[in-house]
C-alpha cells in the first residue's frame, strides 16, 4: 500500500521559511509502456527533487516537471474562464459534420472512458496513437490472435528472449532489469546467467550489445524472414540460397535460431514499431503471431508488442470496451465501424474531410504529415496537454491539463494489459483530463438533449 510521509525535520529555503518534504512510496511512472511501479519520489514544496529506482528517462519525466503557468483555458489563443472554454468546445464539437477524436494514449482509462463517450454522442471518428505505432499489432490480433503472458511471467520463466525490431535499450531503460533478461525469476534462478538473449533487427542497436545471437536482417524483409522460421518451424524443406538472398541471412543461421527455440522451456518474443511500421505492417505481426502459435506445438512460447506511451495500451482497452474496436472507430452511422485508413486520424485530415477536432494529449501538429497538419489548421478543434504544444498553440479552445500521475491519480495499462494505480506526488492547479472531458460531456449532452 502506498504511504505518503511528511518529514518533521523540514528544512528552510533561502528566505529562512520551513519546506515540507514528502516521500511517495511505489509512485507510478506513465513516461513509457513499462508503466514502473515501484518508484519513490522525494517531493520538496511541490517540486520532484528524487526519484528512486527511476530509469534516465524516467527522472527526466519526473525531475523536470513543473507546473505550466498559462492559463487553464484558452480561446483563440486568449486567458479565457474554464466555463466558457467547456461551453464553447462542446459547441464546435456538436456543430460539427465530422469530427476527428485524437490522442488519449498520455491519459489515464477514467478520462479515456469519458472521451469515448464524447465521440458516441457527436458521431465522431475515435483514434488514438495506435494508428500510428502498434495500430498494425491490433489489427493483427483480430485475425489470428495472440498467445500471451504477463510480464511477471516473462520474468519467472523467460529463458529465451527474441526482440524484432524493438530496441528497450534506448526506449525501455528498465525493461532488462525488472522484466526481461536481469531479474533472478522462480525457474531462472541466475537471472542472465539462464537466459538467452536474441535480437534481430536491420541495424545495430544499444540492444544488440546485449545480445547472444544477433542477426541483422535486409530492411523490409521481416516478413520473409518471419516466414522462413514458420517453416522451419514445420521441418519444411527450404532452398539456402532463396532464403539468404531475401533476408539477407544464411538458412543455417535460422536454424540455429529455430533449435534455440525449439529447445526453449519458454520463449518471448517482444516486437516494435521496427516490425509494425515497415513495409508489411499488419501481415509483418500476423507473421510473427501465427510463428508464437505454431512454436507452442514443441513448447511454451508468447509473444508481446513494446509499447511506447505510458497509457497507450489502456486506449487500446478502453476503445475496445466501449466500441469492440482498438482504434480508428468511426460512429458517424450511430454505431461502431472499423477500418484503418479511412476512420485513423491522419487520413481524415489528409484528404481534408474532418471538420472539427478534439486532441487529447498528443501532438499532431509535430508528427502528422503536412497535409494533415495543414487541414488541422483549418478546422476548429479542442486541445487538452499538460504543456504547450505547436497543437496547443492553434487550438481554437486550448486546456492546460494536470499531468496524469503526477498530479492526478487513475488508472493505467502495462504493455503486458495489467492495469495499474496511479499514485499523484501532488496536486496541480489545473484541472484534469477527467474533469476537462466531463464538463464538456455534459454540455454536449445538453445541447443535443440527450438525458442518458
């Protein structure tokens, strides 16, 4: 249970006044998927001054937050009362033919939850971050399913590791140490000493130094390769000079992979955006997901996606709940439809058929194409972020939001599906996400008379 200890012994700043000090035990850090829980934050007069336990990047996430001075609301660019900005947003989105829902992968399953809701009521196109990163893995999913585990398990009996095209090194600092390759599980008593470590990807990574077995693979060729395990995978016979001129490795080298892990007592495979967002995209995961099945006809084997976002994995879930889709939903019919480049945030811009937007935690002024930034900049729409953004800065209606887990509490998803508490170090004088996406909730509902 977490305990939140105000220490006695305050300290003096430089003008002589006492400082409160509070340690937060198992704070919660949302920077990446790993979604650490185990953090203690060392909190001085509302500033983060420690960070146990915390990786680079996550003492970066909470040794550099501070709180944005702007107002909690803007309108058209101009300090505004919260109440007006909560009025005139949900007026643009009720008013609107087809609105764009965006984002929510840096908020925590309450507020995600609410901002479904809104895109139910006006008939909006829902999509989060996914259609851009592990959108392909969801799709994949539907069609051949997932044979999975939980990261605990990973930990207890993992002894082969695979990661395609992710690199935790750099993305994932803790990923080693509390999940995959370092932690002295239940059957894997020596910790690394009990693993092998394999990694292929298409160039050399911080990850590869890690690894056993690395096998660097021609660029756009991970479904070939993918492929070529499956086979070997069923004792198919293959041609070594067909199999080395399209992935660029010798069919011997396969070989050895496919004993490895055939001899494995439990095989992972974590998989990133390396895999999902080169050519092939969904057919790339479907591969590999049909490769994990077909591996636990000699053994245990699962597979799991690296995710990015802190709540990523929970927008995936709670779109799913509310629509039995992950993302890209279109609702203009009044009911749930599904299809990837036509309902994703980016194509409805691109091709300049949006009308009105609300962006939620994300920031497509700074990735989207520029045909899609160019059309955003069109368009009325609504920005939430706990900080300024080249988004924020063209909303017609801009909230400067509390960041979650820092100053909110909620709840979070694991890339592994495991939700998780927030536990806030200390409160902000800006509103939530929940809160923001309330207000407008219900004066949507209100305007188009809905009593639900």
């Amino acid at each position: 249970m977490a305990t939140d200890i105000i220490d006695a012994t305050t300290g003096a700043n430089q003008e002589g006044a006492s400082q409160e000090i509070k340690i937060i035990e198992d704070a919660t850090c949302t920077f990446c998927g790993c979604v650490c829980d185990d953090i203690t934050l060392k909190v001085e007069d509302n500033h983060i001054t420690e960070a146990k336990r915390a990786c680079v990047l996550g003492k970066a996430w909470f040794l550099n937050h501070a709180i944005d001075d702007r107002p909690s609301c803007l309108i058209e660019g101009q300090p505004a009362a919260l109440e007006e900005g909560y009025d005139r947003a949900a007026r643009i989105l009720c008013e609107a033919r087809y609105p764009l829902l965006y984002g929510l992968s840096d908020s925590p399953c309450e507020a995600q939850r609410i901002a479904v809701s809104i895109g139910d009521w006006v008939g909006a196109n829902i999509d989060s971050t996914s259609s851009v990163c592990h959108g392909p893995s969801g799709m994949a999913f539907q069609s051949v399913g997932e044979v999975t585990a939980t990261l605990g398990e990973v930990a207890n009996r993992g002894d082969l590791i695979i990661f395609w095209g992710a690199n935790p090194a750099e993305s994932h600092p803790r990923h080693f140490t509390r999940y995959s390759l370092m932690p002295k599980g239940l059957f894997v008593p020596n910790g690394r000493k009990d693993r092998t470590c394999v990694v292929v990807d298409v160039r050399k990574t911080k990850t590869t130094k890690t690894a056993d077995l690395f096998l660097q693979i021609k660029p756009r060729k991970d479904f070939e390769a993918l492929w070529t395990l499956r086979a070997l995978a069923q004792n198919v016979e293959l041609d070594p000079d067909r199999v080395e001129e399209e992935t660029g490795i010798p069919l011997a080298t396969w070989q050895t992979l496919m004993d490895k892990m055939k001899a494995a007592r439990y095989g992972v495979i974590f998989f990133g955006m390396g895999l999902t967002m080169t050519r092939g995209k969904h057919c790339n995961t479907e591969a590999l997901l049909g490769l994990t099945r077909d591996m636990n006809a000699h053994t245990r084997f699962i597979a799991k996606p690296n995710r990015g976002h802190g709540n990523v994995t929970g927008a995936d879930n709670v779109i799913s709940w509310r629509t039995g889709y992950p993302f890209g939903v279109n609702h203009a019919r009044g009911y749930p439809r599904f299809n990837p480049g036509e309902y994703t945030a980016t194509d409805t811009l691109a091709r300049r058929e949006a009308d009105a937007g609300l962006i939620i935690a994300s920031d497509p002024m700074a990735n989207f194409t520029q045909a899609a930034r160019e059309h955003l900049a069109t368009i009325p729409y609504i920005a939430l972020d706990p900080k300024e953004t080249p988004t924020t800065r063209q909303a017609t209606v801009a909230f400067t939001v509390a960041t979650y887990g820092i100053n909110t509490p909620g709840t979070v998803y694991r890339m592994d599906d495991v939700p998780i508490p927030l536990r806030p170090a200390f409160d902000s004088p800006h509103p939530s996400d929940e809160q923001v996406l309330r207000e407008i909730e219900n004066r949507v509902k209100k305007i188009l008379n809905i009593r639900a």
